[in-house]
C-alpha cells in the first residue's frame, strides 16, 4: 500500500488551495462582469468555475487515495493560495479575460512548480496533474484569444513589447509555456 509522504502532501495542498481559489475568483468575475460580449464570458466562466471546482475536487479525492488529509477550508485557502485577489465591484469584461488568464496560468504555474517533486514521489498522482494541466491551459488559451486581435496585435509597440517579454519568459503571447 502506497502512503504519501509530507512532501507530496504539501505539494498537492498547494495545487488545492489555488484551484478552490480560482473557483471563487471565477464565480466573482462571473457575477460582476459588465461590457461587450457578456453572455458568451459569463457562460465561459460557469465553465472555467465548473472545471476548477471538479479539478479540485480530484484533487483532495487523490490526497485521501493516498492517506493525505487536504485542507479546504476558506480560511487556509485564503492563507496559503498564490493568486492574487480578484477586484471588488463590477469589472468590464475584457479586464475580466485579463484577470481570469492570469490566474489560470497562476494556477498552472503551482502546478508545474510541483509536478517534478510529484513525479518523483508518485507518478499516478502526477497524471492527475497532467489531465488538469491540459484542461486548464486550453481554458486559458480559449480565454485569452477574447482580447486577442491579429492585425491590432501586429501593429501595437505595447503587444509586441509584451510578445518579447513573454518570449524571453519562455511564454507564448497569452502566456502558456511555450514549446
């Protein structure tokens, strides 16, 4: 019988807290959105909500398959997330794919921040984080191409500037990793 280690436990507690986050900074983009294209990005979030709370969900049903005990309460969540709190009030729409990509690709980021130690430890649970991993990036890619426009893109010395930095970061345009 397999047990998870400390380690892995912390891990995959890091993981947890910041997919329970970006549920309930999903659901309070989803309530306060306001602006162009409303309907097809309110529905967007129901879905992106929908998939971190079932991303969540197998994540802390893997902690205790392996005897850990993962932590969801509000105020460790609160605590020990990495993502940045979402803004108070209402927020116009595309700041909203701003703010929600970036909190996917934080959320992305723990994720492969953790995933060697994980590996190392117990590569099932890692295959948990490479179906999460894969779902989460297309979410965020699909996104983040609302506020994506090819010829203002080509054109803007603030995109292109963007475009190098994230380059230099190893990123693609919307901040995935690039291969």
């Amino acid at each position: 019988m397999f047990q998870g280690s400390p380690a892995l436990r912390e891990s995959m507690q890091k993981v947890l807290v910041d997919l329970i986050e970006l549920h309930i900074q999903g659901k309070q983009a989803h309530w306060n959105l306001l602006g162009s294209n409303f309907r097809d990005l309110h529905l967007q979030l129901d879905e992106i909500v929908d998939a971190a709370r079932e991303f969540s969900d197998e994540v802390a049903e893997r902690m205790r398959a392996v005897y850990l005990v993962p932590d969801g309460r509000s105020n460790t969540v609160a605590t020990e997330t990495s993502l940045v709190q979402f803004p108070a009030g209402p927020v116009e729409t595309t700041s909203v794919v701003d703010l929600i990509v970036d909190r996917m690709y934080a959320v992305v980021d723990t994720m492969r921040t953790v995933h060697d130690d994980v590996d190392d430890e117990d590569p099932t649970t890692a295959d948990v984080l490479h179906s999460i991993l894969e779902r989460l990036e297309q979410l965020a890619w699909m996104t983040g191409a609302e506020n994506r426009h090819p010829e203002q893109d080509a054109s803007s010395s603030d995109t292109r500037g963007r475009d190098e930095d994230a380059m230099a970061e190893g990123q693609d345009r919307v901040g995935a990793v690039a291969n």
